[in-house]
C-alpha cells in the first residue's frame, strides 16, 4: 500500500530556484513553540528543458516513476515523466506528449498521442506498470472551445492501452492524485476544470490496463471560470492522506486549500469541504499541490488570483493545519509555476518542479 504520511515539521524550502543552486545556509526546525536553527550543506539542483522533438511547450504535469515500477518498460524507477499541455505554436490544450527525465541521462520521448490532447497536470505512474494522463484538449487555445476530455491509460513503454472518456464524472481533468491500495487497487482522485468538482474512480489495475470500477462525485462548489491567460481558473492540486482519509484540494479561484474528510470512502458529494489554508499575503492562486517529507503541503501559485509582483511564480509551503512556513520564487515572471511532485525515499528526497515559461524542469535534492 503507497500512501502519504505526515510526519514531523521540518521546512524544507530554503533557496530559489533563480539562483539555480542550493546555497548553505539556515534550515529552521520547529517544534511546538519552539524553534531551533540547524545548519545543512549544498544541495545540487537541476534544471533539464522540457521540450521534445516536436516542439510541444508548457509543461504542467509532474510524475516520479515509483520504486515498485515493474522492469521492462522505457520508463524506471526514479525516472520523472512531465506532460505537456501547449503544441509548438503554444496552443494550450493542444500538447500531445510525455517527456521522461531519468536521473542521470538525456531526456527522451515516453509517449506522443494523436494531434489536439491537451495533456494536463493531471499525471500519475502506478505500481502495476501503468500510467495515467488527463488531456483537456481545445481546438484553437482557448476555453471557448475546450472539450470535456478524457483519462489515458497508458502501459510502460507509452503505448496507449484504453481511454476513459465515457464517464460523467470527468469533465476537464485538470490534476490528480492516486492512492494504491495493495493488491491492484487504486483510488484516483480528479480535479475538474469545467465543472468546478473532485471525482474519485475507484478501479483495479494490472500490467494490461485498469478497469474503473465505481465513479463519485464527492466534491463540488469550487470557483471556476475560463481566464484568456491561463485558460480556466479552478480547483487543481490534489494531496491525499490515506491514514486520516483527508484529501486536500487546492482551489485557484478560491485562493485557499480546502480538506474532504472521508474522500476515500464517502459515496456522496461532501461539498467543498473545509478551508484549511486561507492566505492573501501568501497565496497567489494555488495550483498544484504536493506533501513534503516533513508532512507540510507545497502548493506553486497561478498568479491568476491575488497577484503581487513582489512575489512571482512562488512555490508556498505550510502546514495542514494553515501556517505558513517558507516560499520560494521559481522565475522572476508571473505564472510559470505549475506542476510540481515529491520523492521521499531513503536518506534524500527530490522536489521536482515545472517553469513553464522557461519550459524546464527544476530538480532540487533535500536532505531528510
């Protein structure tokens, strides 16, 4: 069973990614009231460009390949797949592919559909060997004509096995977040553009494909809107904690992060659920969301709300019960932050994070 723990407060966020290095420095650690300072050294950073040979732009969606990753495919362990939701003339809703990052090699080409996809943020790689891939296609850029769209299975060597586009739950996949519950079993969490809810599929996964089981709505009543920048402004990230059953919504509109209780079993809409992180010195339209190793929530910032020139592009970090901890600007534009996903494991992690006005992928490697 993978699943998210939250553990012990510890900020994580200590440099920018503009510098493109992680400078000595201070880690501040609290606990409780108190504080305490600890030194830590040089972490390397990363940055790798996203785009492939076909020119596709605007990488939203991150993925780390897991440690139970079957052998066989293109794809490994370690490996970070990044989806791209622009075509070369930077349409939005018009990318077509999936870029893998390896750990110690060049990039190289993971999957590339059929013209006019518009693959999300909504990205995800299972145990059993499959990867899942919202698209949220339009026919010219723009939220006039954006389309419903679909979830893409594909198998580990990128070829597509199944698409799930006869379902009224998925309108306008936009994030995703997964919990693997041993066994071939998977919830999938989607957040929705158009309609402003949170589907859950509850589905069984094999190394040939997964088989959707039951479908809910179990959130609705999120601001959303289509924006001629960003293209629609609505609820995106997505962090599920499987022992306590929370899962955690970032809502860009809203400019707040919202907790579902019970989002894993409920089998009715719970509304919103509760503000959890409400932040108007902080947050500037929350995106996508990811847990960090020390239990804190990394949400990147659209810009499309609440803007503050002062403050560009920012990852933000704080606790799931509202506090703020530490924010670091990813690029000294306005909404180049987007997709962003974790890998704790072992004696290091990896935030792994996309600029997609640079159309990279910034890598950083954090001490635990």
């Amino acid at each position: 069973m993978r699943v998210q723990v939250l553990g012990v407060r510890r900020s994580i966020l200590c440099a920018t990614a503009l510098a493109m290095l992680w400078p000595a420095g201070l880690l501040r650690a609290e606990d409780g009231d108190s504080v305490r300072q600890q030194a830590f050294l040089p972490s390397p950073v990363r940055s790798v460009s996203t785009i492939p040979a076909n020119g596709d732009v605007n990488p939203y969606g991150v993925a780390f390949v897991p440690p139970q990753f079957p052998a066989g495919g293109t794809i490994h362990p370690g490996d970070i797949l990044i989806s791209n939701f622009n075509n070369s003339n930077n349409l939005q809703g018009t990318g077509t592919t999936i870029t893998t990052v390896p750990a110690s090699a060049s990039t190289s080409l993971f999957f590339q559909g059929q013209a006019g996809l518009g693959l999300s943020t909504a990205l995800a790689v299972l145990d059993e060997g499959l990867v899942l891939v919202g698209n949220f296609p339009t026919t010219d850029g723009s939220c006039a004509t954006a389309q419903a769209g679909s979830l893409l299975v594909l198998d580990s060597k990128g070829n597509l096995l199944s698409t799930l586009d006869k379902t009224a739950t998925i309108d306008g996949p936009w994030d995703m977040t997964v919990s693997e519950r041993g066994g071939g079993n998977v919830q999938i969490f989607i957040t929705n553009a158009l309609s402003g809810t949170v589907a859950r599929l509850d589905a069984k996964a094999t190394a040939s494909g997964l088989t959707v089981q039951k479908e809910t709505q179990i959130a609705s009543g999120y601001m959303h809107r289509c924006d001629p920048t960003a293209l629609v402004v609505a609820p995106t990230g997505l962090v599920y904690d499987a022992f306590r059953d929370v899962l955690y919504v970032a809502s860009t509109e809203d400019n707040a992060v919202f907790a579902l209780h019970h989002a894993g079993r409920t089998d009715h809409d719970l509304g919103t659920g509760s503000v959890i992180y409400r932040d108007d010195r902080h947050l500037h339209g929350p995106n996508a969301m990811a847990l960090a190793p020390n239990g804190d929530l990394l949400a990147s910032q659209s810009d499309a709300i609440n803007p503050d020139a002062n403050q560009p592009s920012e990852i933000v970090e704080f606790t799931t019960s509202g506090r703020f901890v530490k924010e670091i600007s990813m690029d000294p534009q306005q909404g180049a932050a987007f997709g962003l996903a974790v890998e704790a494991g072992g004696r290091t992690a990896r935030l792994a994070a996309v600029d997609d006005a640079a159309n990279t992928l910034v890598i950083w490697t954090l001490p635990r």
